[in-house]
C-alpha cells in the first residue's frame, strides 16, 4: 500500500481498511485461539 502511494498510483481508502482488518485477524486472531486453548487445557488439569 505503502509502495502504491508512494508511485502516485491510486490508494483506495476502503481498501486499506479491508487488508488491515484482514492482516490484525490473521496475524492477531491465531495468537489469540493459542491462549484459548492453554487456558482451556490449564483448567481441565486442575479438575
């Protein structure tokens, strides 16, 4: 996006709302179903 900008070449403000939802679920949302899952697993060996 940054690139596209910086060329002069057309940004679209939807767009880069889209690909930062996108990325901050695909980089964020994997690291938060790990910590569902140690916390689930934690809990499970304590019963």
């Amino acid at each position: 996006m940054l690139l596209r900008a910086a060329t002069g070449q057309t940004v679209v403000l939807a767009f880069i709302i889209v690909a930062l939802i996108s990325l901050a679920i695909l980089l964020l949302g994997y690291r938060a179903v790990i910590a569902l899952v140690v916390r689930a697993r934690r809990r499970s060996r304590r019963s």
